[in-house]
C-alpha cells in the first residue's frame, strides 16, 4: 500500500512538474496562435498519441459511463481552459495565478460533499490550505497590490471550480476500473468535440504551415505529448491512488515551479517575496498532506450518487 501511494506521489509530482513550465511553451506560441488554436492542436496531438500507444477501444460495462466521461471532457479540457485564457484578456496573470490555486479547496469541499465523507478534511488540510494561499499571493503578487477586475476575477474562479469538478468526475470514472490511459483518451475526445463549437466564437484558423518553425513545433510537440497525452494520464492515475483531494493538493506547487523555471529559463531574478512565497507554499504542502485521513469502504472507493 505504502508503495502505491508513494507511485501515485510521484505521478502527481511529474505531472506538477511539467504543468508548472508550459507557461513558457504558451507565452511562445501566443505570439502566432490564439488560445484556442493552441488547446486544440495539443489535444489533438495528445489524443493520436495515445491512440497509437493503446490503439484499443474503451469497451463501456455501463452506458452511463459515457455521461461521465463527456462531462469530465467537457470540465477538464474544454471549460477550463478557455475560462482561463479568456480571464487573463480581463485581468492579471498574477490574479488567474492565485485564483485558480484554490483548486484544492474546492476539490475539498465538492469530494467530501459527493463522497459522503470519504475523504475526511483534518484542520491541517485548511491550515496547510490557508498557509499555501498566503506562499503564493506572494509569489504571484510579488509585493505589488492586488488589483480587481470583477470579470476576470469571476471567470478565473470559475476555471478554479471547473477544474474541481474534473477532479471528482475523475475520481468518479476511476471507481469504473477502466484502463486509464483509455479512460484518459475518451474524456480528451470529448473535450475536443466541446471544443469546436467555439472556433466559430474565437476565430479559429487551421493554418499549419506556421508548424514549419521549428521552435512553434518543437513547442506544440512539448504541450501535446508531454502536458496533454502523458500529464493528463499520469494526472489521472494519481487521482485513482491518492483520491481527488491529496492529488489536488499539488496544485500549490505550479506557482513554484513557474517561479523557479523563470529564473533558470528565462533569467528572471528570484525576489524576497518569491523566496518566502516559495518555502511558505511547500510548507503549506506538507502541511496539507500531513494529517489528510481518507476512509476507504470496501474494496472500492465508491461514488455515491
């Protein structure tokens, strides 16, 4: 058991890892595609991906699964990346930063709700929450005053809560047994298909001749295969070990990460308030993690419904 959780750990951690760099890889290709352009063309590549490595096809024990798996496409890799993108057009990327780190209280709140107390929340898990939050408003903010923009605000809280429900619909879709690598490729399928409709909405353009520059492809190949294909699985598998909460957790850890890869990357200088915002978030992790105590019935964790 020790050794399960101790993979599903380090699946989490890799896929923070990577997650907390794609900001570079983005920033990149902002500067010839539009947001939408760019899911898109991850997703895809993504969902090839692991057509190729497991060709099979996901055989559903119950049709209602497919409900399921269209929300999590629709929550996972639809919503919540146009709400995210299209809040930072209204407000700051510090504000979208800090915002959307409040997944894991979300998380928090709709599992326990859902599961029926499955998941118990310990004092720790929001004294780890709160002392986290405070780590990356310093980060993010980086001694600068908090500006509000009510609709970027608002549609950054909303990506927060979306992602939040892809983790329950998650932990929901793992109680089904399926392979996760499957499982993964029919929810990006559907993700794909919620997606279409707002080409029309965002101007979309196909376009692939802009692909012949090896720093757009070099960087597209990054977000498919590396942020897309394998994060979203090894997200997955994670979520099938740790549960919902534990794994959301390590969502405190991108501001971290992106703090550190552009001091290294991009030469930007680490400031006192990052510094103190960094040890502040991992002792706000350790914190969270600690003392988070999951009940366990059964053989399974069950969603009720």
């Amino acid at each position: 058991m020790k050794n399960e959780n101790s993979i599903g750990h380090l699946a989490a951690c890799i896929t923070i890892l990577i997650w907390g760099t794609t900001f570079i890889s983005t920033k990149i290709l902002l500067s010839a595609f539009k947001p939408v352009e760019i899911l898109f063309f991850r997703f895809i590549m993504g969902f090839l991906a692991l057509a190729l490595i497991n060709p099979h096809s996901l055989k559903l024990t119950d049709k209602k699964h497919e409900i399921t798996f269209a929300m999590a496409g629709l929550c996972g890799i639809c919503l919540y990346y146009l709400l995210e993108n299209i809040a930072l057009t209204y407000t700051l990327a510090s504000n979208v930063g800090v915002i959307v780190s409040t997944v894991p209280f979300f998380t928090a709140i709709l599992t326990h709700l859902f599961f029926k107390g499955e998941e118990k929340l310990s004092i720790n898990f929001f004294a780890g929450f709160i002392t986290a939050m405070f780590g990356i408003c310093l980060i993010s903010f980086n001694g600068f005053k908090l500006q509000i923009n009510i609709i970027g605000d608002i549609l950054a809280f909303a990506a927060a809560f979306v992602w939040a429900c892809y983790s329950v619909l998650t932990r929901k879709i793992s109680s089904y047994g399926y392979n996760v690598l499957l499982a993964t490729r029919r929810e990006i399928f559907y993700g794909i298909l919620f997606m279409i409709p707002t080409f029309f909405i965002f101007d979309f353009k196909l376009d692939l001749i802009r692909f012949s520059n090896p720093v757009y492809l070099f960087n597209i190949i990054f977000l498919g295969l590396g942020a897309s294909a394998f994060c979203f699985v090894s997200w997955n598998f994670a979520v099938k070990i740790l549960g919902a909460v534990k794994t959301s957790v390590y969502i405190y850890m991108v501001p971290v990460i992106t703090v550190v890869t552009s001091a290294l990357i991009l030469n930007e200088k680490i400031t006192m308030f990052s510094f103190l915002g960094t040890v502040l978030t991992i002792i706000g992790l350790f914190i969270s993690e600690s003392n988070l105590k999951i009940k366990k019935r059964g053989n399974e964790n069950e969603f009720t419904e």
